[in-house]
C-alpha cells in the first residue's frame, strides 16, 4: 500500500496570495503547498482522503485510475471544493463518497445538481454514504476505520487505514478514539505553525506531543501554513521521526 500527499497545505495554500515573506518567495518546491489531500492506493484499489479546490490541479500530475472511493474528513471548502471535478473519473462508474451525517448534508445542499431525480447531463455521478465513527468498512482490499475528532467544538473525521492513521484540522481527540490509532506506524496529523496558538488547529508543539503519545515508526506533519517556517529548516529542529510531509511526497506503507 501507498500513501501519496496530493497537498500539505493550509485553506489558503501556500504561497499566500499577496504575501511576500520568506516562505512564500522561497524557491524550494517543498514550501509550495496544495490544500490537503492524500491518495491511499494497492495494486487494485484507490482511496482519495479529501478533495479541496486543488483536485484538479494534483490529479493531473498522478497516473489516471479509477477512484473506489473518497473519504471526506469534514465540509469545510478546503477540503470538498473539488468535488465538481470528479467528473472525468465518473466514466469508470458512480464514485462513492463517505462522510459523517453533518458533512453530506452540506454537500447536498453546496451541490443540489448532482443528486435531483433529473440530473443534468456531465454532473459528477455521486454516491453519497453517511459513515460513524468506529463502523469498519471495506473498500476494495483496504479496510478502513472512522475515527472521531474535533475541529474546535465541530466533530469531524480522521481514518485508520490498517498501518495508517491519516487526521487533519484537529485540536482535540478523546482518549478512546487515541486507544483505536495508537499502533499504527505512520501518523499524518496537522500542525498549523508553531505560534500562537489556534482555536481549532494544532500548532507543532501540539502535534509532536500527540504524536509521542500515538508512537508511530514515522509521522507527517500537514495542513502547514506560510508561518511554520522553511520545510528544509522546520526538519532539522523536529524529532526523530517527525517531519514535514511535502506535495508529491510518497510513503510506502
């Protein structure tokens, strides 16, 4: 199995527009960043975790295949403003597309063309299905667990994907959603910048102590923004096993 970052980024991506600071000048292709997105693929199967406004742009620079499924962590349009251009995957068929009750809500009503009783000719063809948390299900050879988070005070979606735990936009997680990841030996989970401290995000101080406390082989950091720094700086001062992920970057699992 294969995890690929389509983008580590911040809902604003990096560079920021109209910003002239280090990191958004840099020259450095790995201080470029794509809203968050990740492909988790086998041989015979493709999950894509998230699906922002970049989509578009990060798929044509992976191999085309079908999608068997997309895994959404919340509403928010960061991570499903690409939804639209799910179109030229649907000639492999209906794509399904897993969400929490709160996250499909949103998209039916951000998206009403795709899901009327007549829709109109080239919409995506979307097959939404209301996921919980701690409901295994299957996707092809990949087994995939639901995880709870909060996003702030909104309650949202991280996923453990057999040796993978991948979560985004997190500030908080209960100890017993902990219990279900802890094991895995890759963490993918977000870290803001280092300061100030945010409301619904972790800044790195606060990924690098989750991270201790889940124990993986390896974690990445992302949902990084233009404050966190140079990635080649950034690196050298984290712990063993900790970096930050970068666009394109991939991870044999």
């Amino acid at each position: 199995m294969r995890l690929t970052f389509l983008g580590t980024g911040t809902s604003v991506g990096v560079p920021v527009i109209g910003c002239g600071c280090k990191v958004c000048k840099s020259d450095d292709e790995h201080d470029k960043r794509l809203r968050c997105s990740a492909l988790v693929e086998t041989d015979i199967t493709r999950i894509l975790i998230d699906c922002g406004p970049d989509f578009r742009q990060q798929m044509l620079a992976v191999p085309f295949r079908k999608i068997d499924a997309l895994l959404l962590t919340h509403i928010h349009y960061d991570h499903t403003g690409g939804l639209d251009d799910l179109r030229p995957y649907c000639c492999f068929g209906q794509i399904d597309v897993y969400a929490d009750s709160n996250t499909a809500r949103g998209i039916m009503k951000t998206m009403p063309y795709c899901f009327e009783e007549k829709r109109y000719p080239g919409v995506p063809d979307i097959g939404l299905h209301v996921i919980h948390p701690h409901e295994r299900m299957c996707v092809g050879d990949i087994t995939v667990l639901p995880v709870q988070l909060f996003h702030g005070n909104m309650p949202i979606l991280g996923y453990r994907i057999g040796d993978l735990a991948y979560i985004t936009d997190m500030k908080t997680m209960d100890d017993r959603e902990l219990e279900l990841i802890k094991g895995v030996r890759v963490l993918v989970v977000n870290a803001l910048r280092f300061a100030p401290e945010h409301h619904s995000h972790q800044s790195v101080p606060d990924a690098i102590k989750f991270a201790k406390r889940v124990g993986a082989d390896r974690t990445f950091f992302i949902h990084c923004n233009h404050d966190i720094g140079l990635h080649r700086e950034v690196n050298a001062t984290l712990p063993g096993g900790m970096s930050l992920a970068y666009d394109g970057q991939t991870v044999d699992l």
